[in-house]
C-alpha cells in the first residue's frame, strides 16, 4: 500500500490525508473537500495553488496554466500534483461556503433507462443508478460517464435534478468521430450498463444568495442551466431568473415548452432563444426568439448584469464572449459559475 502523508489547507485550516499513489485534488474529492477544479487535466489552472512546505511532484499539465516560472516559485496545479512527505498548501481559490459541504465523488454502475434525440444532434440519456441505487449530485455538476469496453471517460453536466437521483439526465451533443456521440446512433441501448463517476463541478447555486440569477448557455450547454432552473422552480426559489440560450437555427430549439412551464412558478423569469441562422426575429408566447448570437443580446437585454450572478454553459467560443462581454461590464470574478471540464471534440 502506497503512503500516506498528512495535507493542510491554508488560510481554512484544513487537513486531510493523502496516498503517494494519488492526486491531492482527488484525495480531496474522496474526503468531501471540496476544492476548486475544474479540467481535472492540468489544463485550465482552477486548481492552482501554492505549496508553503513539504516534496511534491506534478505531472504533465499545460505550460498555459501553471509556466515554469511559476512551477519554480512553488505553485502547482492539485489536479496533477502528488505529496511525497507531509505538506502545507496555500489555497488560491476557494468558496467557503462549498468547501466542506462538497458530495463525496461516487462510482456507480447504471443502466440506460432511454435514449431520445431532441434535436439533429443532441440526444438526452437517462440513466437509472443500479449500484449504488442512486446518485446524489448538486444542480449545475457534472460527472464522468465511461465509454463502455474502454478505459476512457467523458465529461457531461446533469440536466435532472437531485430530486430525481434515481433517473439521471444528460444532454449530449453528438460530434463527428466522438468516441461516444458515435455509441449513441449505434452501440448503446436501453438496458445497458454504464459506470458514472462524480459529481465534479463548482457551478452551484449557493444558499442564501439572493442576487438575480442571468444563465447563458448554447448547445448541449442547456443540461447544467436546465438543472438549475428546474431545481430554483421545485424548492420555490424566489430570484429573478433570466435565461439565454444560443442555437443555430430555430429547429435545434428544444425543451421549450417546460422551460415556458417552469418559468410560471418563478419570480420575474424570462427566456430569450436566440438563433444565428434565422430569416428574423420571431416569438412565441412567453418565449422570445430573436436572431444573433447569445451573448449580443444579453449585451442589449441586460443592462444591470454586473449586479447579477452569472452561470455559463456552453461551446469554448461561446463561454469566451460571455466572459469577455462580462469582463467589460464589470461583473465580479465571484459572481461568474461555469466549469471548464474539456471535451476531445475542441481538443
């Protein structure tokens, strides 16, 4: 058995043990510390933090998040970093509020309860946890789904929420070449089994906050807003919520009528669809549809967005406007939520 050594946190003043044999992010993740992640590759720099004292080693991980400069200064990235004695880590990073009230990571074997294309190319999945019998997560995470008769795993947010920790839905966009889009036309079906580990993200709502709440997403980007937005309208939350959501064309709209039906039981709810290939403008409803991309017209709609928190999912180009669109309108960094979990298809 490999050794173990002792980690403390500062400034939280927390402690806990890890193996030679593993990253500290996911000895952290085991405890239930619920540290800042995000990659959990070595690519994003979420998890960077500062090593005060104690032999550490980290692993490959992108020059673009942690450079050598800053590797010789002491900095590291958790999510590829092994202790070799005992250490003390100085966190860069952290919500206090989530930190000790993160879930404990999960392996679990499900079964698929159905598969359903909502649009041209994204399909929703539903798993039924067998064992464990369920899966408990927190509204806007993730988890790994590994690709069957293969060691290989892929990032996807849930779309369902903890009420229903029995059925667990993803929506997933299928790319050319995708090891699993390309199971979901032919090489899954219902009943088959499928090992899930998680959940993983940051992208939470937090209790007490009370803020209204602006959500952005494009793509299979709807799965961890659609959570939310499901949760806020089952426990009765009471911030306003505006919701954005890019597609190409009006037919890659989908799951428009509940999101119309969630919005009544919310305070001050709006949705805005907006669609990049369109003839024009056009509405339905309670529902908004206007041409453009998504963040042009939250640059246009939301005038107060700096006193708002902000949830992103989406395509890299996507996130990137809106944190650029976000940046100049003077949105603070605590109030913007996305993960930025990769996917081989913008590799």
């Amino acid at each position: 058995m490999a050794d173990t050594h002792r980690i403390t946190f500062e400034p939280v003043d927390i402690e806990m043990d890890v193996h030679e044999d593993e990253h500290i992010l996911d000895a952290a993740f085991r405890q239930g510390i619920h540290l800042m992640h995000g990659c959990r590759e070595g690519r994003c720099s979420a998890c960077k933090s500062f090593v005060l004292d104690g032999d550490i080693q980290m692993e490959n991980h992108s020059t673009f998040a942690c450079n050598e400069a800053e590797e010789n200064d002491g900095f590291v990235l958790l999510c590829r970093t092994k202790a070799y004695s005992d250490c003390t880590i100085e966190l860069l990073n952290f919500d206090e509020d989530e930190l000790l009230n993160g879930i404990p990571i999960q392996s679990v074997t499900t079964r698929v309860a159905s598969l359903e294309s909502v649009t041209g190319d994204i399909v929703a999945l539903r798993l039924e946890p067998v064992e464990p019998a369920v899966f408990d997560f927190k509204p806007g995470q993730y988890a790994d789904l590994r690709i069957p008769d293969s060691d290989d795993v892929r990032s996807f947010s849930m779309a369902s929420t903890p009420s229903t920790p029995n059925n667990v839905e993803f929506l997933i966009k299928k790319y050319p070449g995708g090891k699993f889009a390309a199971l979901l036309d032919d090489g899954i079906t219902v009943g088959d089994e499928i090992d899930l580990t998680g959940p993983y993200g940051t992208s939470t709502l937090k209790d007490g906050h009370v803020l209204p709440v602006v959500c952005i997403g494009g793509g299979a980007g709807m799965a961890p807003i659609l959570s939310l937005v499901r949760h806020m309208s089952e426990t009765g939350n009471t911030r306003p919520v505006h919701f954005y959501y890019g597609a190409r064309t009006p037919k890659d709209l989908f799951y428009v009528d509940e999101i119309r039906s969630l919005g009544e039981s919310l305070v001050d709810f709006t949705f805005v669809a907006c669609v990049s290939d369109a003839a024009g403008a056009q509405s339905s409803g309670a529902i908004a549809v206007e041409e453009g991309n998504v963040t042009d017209a939250v640059d246009r709609l939301e005038p107060s967005i700096a006193k708002s928190e902000v949830y992103l999912c989406g395509p890299p180009p996507m996130v990137d406007a809106a944190l650029e669109l976000l940046d100049v309108r003077g949105t603070p960094s605590d109030q913007i939520f996305y993960d930025k979990f990769t996917s081989p298809a913008f590799d």
